[in-house]
C-alpha cells in the first residue's frame, strides 16, 4: 500500500441527510448532500505524527510566530506575542454566555506546550496534535500527500452508515452505560467527573470506530475542515451551491460579524470535543458544526485527512 494510506480507510461515498433540524440553529435545514469516495485517517492526527512532519520539514505553527499587527488593527502589541488559547477552568459556576470565563490566550502555548509553557507532550504521542491553526493543518495534509475534508465528506464518514443517527454510533448517548466518545461529564464549565476516564484529551483509538472503522468523530478535539462558515440557509442561496452539491461559504461571509473591523475568515470545525457537555454544547454529534477564525489555534481543536479516490470512468 501507498504510505500516504497506511492507517486509512476507505469511505464509500453517496447521498445522506446533512444537518439537523433538531438541534442549534446553525445545523438547519437538513438537506441531501452528495460525496465521492475518499480514504479517511482512521483516526485524528498524533503529536508523534506532527512532529514528524516538523522534524522533515522546520515548519512553524502560527501559535509559534508572532501575529501581524496589520491583521488586527488597534490592538495591543502585548497581545501579539506568539501564544494560543487554551481552557483554564474556572473554580465554580460562571456566566455560560461570556466564554472568556474559561478561554484564556496563553503565551508560549503552542503544539508541544498544550496549556502553556511549562507543560509538554511528554507521554502524549498517542493524543491528537492541538493547537494547529488552518494553515498548520493544511501544509501537514499537503506534506503527507493528502487533503483535508470538505464539511460534507467529514460529516457523511463521521456518520459510519448510520443515516439519521444523533450520533456517531446510534441515538444513544450512553447505550448500555458505556460511554462512547471522549465529553465532558459534570455541570460545564467547573465540575468534570472524567466518567469517562480523560480529563483532557485521550489517546486516538480509545473509543469505539464508528461503521466505517473511524475513531472518535465525535469529542476529543475538533477537527478542521475546508469549508468558509456560513448558516447552511445562507449557503444554499450562493450561486455556486445547490442542495445536493453544497460547495460550502464563501471567503468574504465568512467573517465573524461582530467583530467588523478584524476581518479574519473562519472555517468549518466538525466534531465536539472533550470540553463538549449537555448543559453548555451538545455537539458531539456528525451534524454539529460551529465556526473557527483561521488565525486562531486551541487546546481543544485538531485534524484529520483524506484521499480522494478517482471517479469511475
């Protein structure tokens, strides 16, 4: 076999309801979505593995470079020191509206600094690759031969055959008492009772595959995927997109409207993570999506890639 498909597996492509009705507003509506068959890494990538990939190549995450004053007018130079954002609980309870209670910008954070400097990846060559922003992602899948997932190709492997679960595995959260993905058990975010065994992030392959041999699709860590963000009501209204053939956002809607006067793109994550509970982000499911500023690197977010198998002639 190819080394670029060692650890992969084949997904097989097709038609399936992509979204959800049922859940945040941002999943509606559901609609047909149609993909071609692709390889998937079978599970999100390692530390090991990226770091292979900087030992081959010197590259430099974002989160290891200073930000570019010119991209964020007005702020303050001290902030543009190289770091990244990682989750720091709180003591006890907090407004759940206001998420700087529990995101704080770390400097010296980084990849090989998981929640700030003076940690390491030490014993965590199993544990997905962290603070990876978009560009970090993408000239990983360039080096290794492979790409990264549109929103729909991630979304229809995640869902392992299942078409209309609420999860990965079934409609169950818990089927049978087990638990199933890497969440976070307790009132979020001050109270984890690590039910599930990981307080953080858990080695790939701790959770069972889903039906297409894929490790945790849902929890862990987010996982990139190409798509510019938009509401998928908003998208099936570009010219370029229909129904059964979403091509994703465009570039220039994707920005968070809030915040106007930084203009930074975001993308599509998929997947939930450890830091995913009931009573705060339900999103450990294949139709959950949210947005994600391509400048911005987290303890909680990673990747995985694909190979697209040639159409049939």
């Amino acid at each position: 076999m190819n080394a670029a498909l060692e650890n992969m597996v084949t997904i097989p492509g097709g038609v399936f309801m992509m979204g959800s009705n049922d859940h945040y507003p941002e999943e509606k509506p559901a609609h047909k979505a149609s993909v071609g068959a692709f390889r998937m890494d079978r599970h999100a990538v390692t530390n090991r593995e990226f770091a292979h990939f900087v030992r081959e190549t010197g590259h430099v995450t974002l989160a290891e470079r200073p930000a570019d004053p010119a991209d964020y007018p007005g702020a303050d130079p001290a902030l543009l020191v190289p770091s990244s954002v990682v989750f720091v609980p709180p003591p006890g309870r907090v407004d759940l509206r206001d998420y700087y209670n529990w995101w704080n910008y770390v400097q010296g954070a980084d990849w090989r600094h998981p929640r700030g400097p003076d940690t390491s990846v030490e014993g965590l060559d199993d544990h997905p690759v962290v603070h990876v922003a978009y560009e970090d992602a993408e000239a990983y899948a360039a080096w290794a031969g492979k790409a990264l997932p549109t929103e729909a190709e991630w979304e229809f492997a995640a869902r392992g055959g299942l078409e209309g679960s609420e999860f990965c595995w079934g409609d169950e959260l818990n089927p049978e008492g087990r638990w199933m993905a890497n969440t976070w058990q307790g009132e979020f975010p001050w109270q984890n009772l690590d039910e599930d065994g990981h307080r953080w992030t858990a080695p790939v392959g701790s959770f069972p595959a889903n039906g297409y041999g894929l490790h945790e699709m849902a929890g862990n860590v987010w996982e990139w995927t190409t798509d510019w963000y938009q509401e998928h009501s908003q998208i099936q209204q570009h010219a370029c997109c229909t129904l059964e053939n979403p091509r994703g956002g465009a570039r220039e809607n994707s920005h968070d409207p809030r915040n106007p006067q930084v203009r930074i793109p975001r993308r599509v994550m998929k997947g939930g993570s450890h830091l995913c509970a009931p009573n705060y982000c339900r999103r450990y499911r294949p139709a959950a999506r949210m947005a994600q500023p391509v400048d911005t690197s987290t303890s909680h977010l990673g990747f995985r890639c694909i190979v697209r198998m040639p159409e049939a002639t």
